[in-house]
C-alpha cells in the first residue's frame, strides 16, 4: 500500500492497495506507521510485510488492542491514512456466520478475520459500526487458523467465509493470504472457501492455481452508488474485468449485489446494472449470485451516526428486532425488481436473497 500527494491510501488502477506508488517506493508508502505486537516479531509473515514497507516507522507494542480498542478515535479520519497494526491471533478463530449473512444453502457457515478492516472507504460499511479504529490489523498466525480448521474438518465439511472483515484481494500484495488459502483449500476438498472483494486485483488472483472449492464473490454496484458511496474502489467494469477473466479461468465465482442501495432513481441505477451484467458476462458460468438491501444492527448504526454522519447513516430506517433496514415495502419493491432481471438471464435457483418478503414469505 501507499500514499498519494494527499496523503491518502494509493491503488493502482486495478483498485488493489500497493506497496508502491510507479518506480519511487520512497516518496509513496501507505501505512507509514506500523505497530508490531510483541509476540508477532517471531513470525516470518510479520518479516515479509515488514520488508515490503520499507522506511516505515515500526512500533512495538505490547498488544494490539491497546492501539485498535482505544477509546474515542477518530476512525473516519484514520480511514484516510490508516496505521497497519501486526498481531497474533487469539483462539477462537472461527465463528457461526451471522443470521444477517447469506448462508448460501450451506449448513456449517462460518467465517473467519486474518485481517480487520478494508482499504476501502464505503460509507455504509458495517465496520465502522464494528471496530473503533480505521487502521488495519493484520494477524500473522495464519498456521494456527489452518490447525483449528483441520481439526473441524475431521468432524464434518465446512463453508467458510474469510474475507467479510476486508478485502483480501486488495491486499494480496501485501499479506500473500489468497496465496496461502488456496493452497490450503486444495489439500482439504471439505472446505468450501469464500473470498469477497471489491477490488479488480487481476494479477493477485490470476496468479493462484484454480480450484473449484473457492469462490469469488464480486460485490457490484451502479457506478453513481460506487462513486457516491464506496470510496476508492475501482469502477464497476474493472470488477465485472476481475468477474469475466476468472470465470474464463475456470474459476468459481458469485456476482454480489449487496447492499442495494435505495434512491430515488433506484430502478433505473439497478437495472443499467443488471443489464451491463447481462450484456459483459458469460452468465450461464456463475456459479451464483447474492442480492440483498442495506441492512445493519441497531447498535452498529448508533456508532456510525455517532462517529459518521452522512447520507447513508442519517437515512429514517426502520427497526425490526434489533436490525435496520427500509421500510417493508420499501424492501419488496427493491427485492422483485432484482428478482424480476435477474430471473431474465439466470435460473431462479442461483439466485439467493438475504431477507424475506415482509410476510415472511421467501421470495
């Protein structure tokens, strides 16, 4: 990763967070401080980063919670220029997926966080609600996350998410955790990996070996809403780019469009969207796709009010046991419209939604 002239977080032009700016790594790094736990300097990872930052200032620390969890950061702030925090991961290292996270039909859901925090700015995004802090917390005990997960496998297959917290594309240059996984996955056929990503990190994932027990998850937006909203991730052609190439590389891919976001033009927005989707990919090889409306806990969206006020988290949301989100028929509109295109090109039983109708009725 790096830094431009406004001090910034540089991608290069395929949205993925680099090293280094063109040929002078000295004028552009990204994460310009970067706390070390005590116990992560013993890890070859924590070496390996290090050495792509070249310059930085390194801090040790004695752990990485005393800098993420402080109390009344300015996280928004930080998001412009985040500080990178090495650490090792405490056990446990799984969890249950949450009830508001598609499960895809699969029925051991879990997901797990390498890293905390995305490079990405989205101003909907759940993690502000989440974490304190807007600097990026990378843990560098990969290995005992495998452990933990051969163990689990030896009891039954599991469907796992790992990038919910980030987005490990955009980083690959970085971490090299794609690299890791995929090897991983190819060695334990039970495990049914997620990877979702914003990014269009072309070179990071064309890179890996192909194997049918990873997915892609492309998360897709209308450009207005991406440039509107989804600050810093590249453009919705270089992501359907990143969506079309894997597919032609065989490899597994779902197409996300969660959160929909409701405007005023929405049917128009989406359905230019739908249709370029329709129009750019070879849709008969998805593997899937995902549709759902913005939707977060009440707690969450207190702290992004508290924390960000903006469009997004000043919209009059409607409360249902703890969960806001539009109003019902607001949320039925925007549900069959989706269903309605997508059923134009794709068979209905790859198409999987995140919420109900309001009476309860799946669509």
């Amino acid at each position: 990763m790096c830094l431009n002239s406004s001090g910034n977080t540089a991608f290069d032009k395929t949205g993925t967070a680099c090293p280094e700016t063109g040929n002078r790594p000295a004028l552009r790094r990204a994460l310009s401080r970067v706390y070390v736990e005590e116990g992560a300097y013993a890890y070859e990872r924590t070496q390996s980063i290090l050495g792509r930052l070249p310059g930085s200032t390194v801090i040790p620390i004695k752990d990485y919670k005393n800098v993420f969890n402080r109390p009344n950061q300015p996280a928004a702030m930080q998001k412009q220029a985040p500080a990178l925090i090495l650490a090792v991961l405490k056990p446990p290292y799984l969890y249950p997926g949450a009830a508001v996270c598609q499960d895809f039909g699969e029925r051991h859901f879990f997901y797990t966080s390498c890293v905390m925090n995305c490079p990405y700015d989205c101003e909907y995004c759940y993690l502000q609600g989440m974490y304190p802090s807007g600097d990026i917390v990378i843990f560098v005990n990969l290995e005992d996350v495998f452990r933990e997960i051969s163990e689990v496998l030896k009891e039954h297959p599991l469907y796992l998410c790992i990038s919910f917290d980030t987005d490990l594309p955009a980083l690959e240059g970085l971490t090299g955790f794609l690299s890791d996984w995929t090897d991983f996955a190819r060695k334990n056929p039970s495990l049914l990996l997620e990877v979702r990503t914003k990014s269009a990190a072309l070179s990071a994932i064309s890179k890996l070996p192909v194997t049918g027990n990873m997915i892609f998850a492309v998360t897709v937006s209308p450009d207005r809403i991406s440039r509107r909203f989804e600050h810093r991730t590249p453009p919705l052609a270089d992501r359907l780019n990143l969506a079309r190439t894997a597919l032609s590389q065989g490899r597994q891919v779902r197409l996300c469009f969660d959160p929909m976001i409701r405007t005023e033009d929405f049917e128009t927005l989406y359905g230019e969207l739908f249709e370029q989707v329709r129009t750019s990919l070879p849709t008969e090889r998805l593997r899937d796709v995902s549709v759902g409306t913005f939707r977060i806990s009440a707690d969450y969206l207190k702290r992004m009010r508290r924390n960000r006020p903006c469009e997004v988290t000043v919209y009059p949301y409607t409360n249902t046991d703890g969960v806001y989100g539009y109003e019902p028929e607001h949320v039925r509109q925007m549900l069959a419209f989706a269903r309605e295109k997508l059923t134009g090109f794709l068979p209905k039983e790859k198409i999987f939604f995140s919420e109900e109708l309001p009476e309860g009725q799946p669509l």
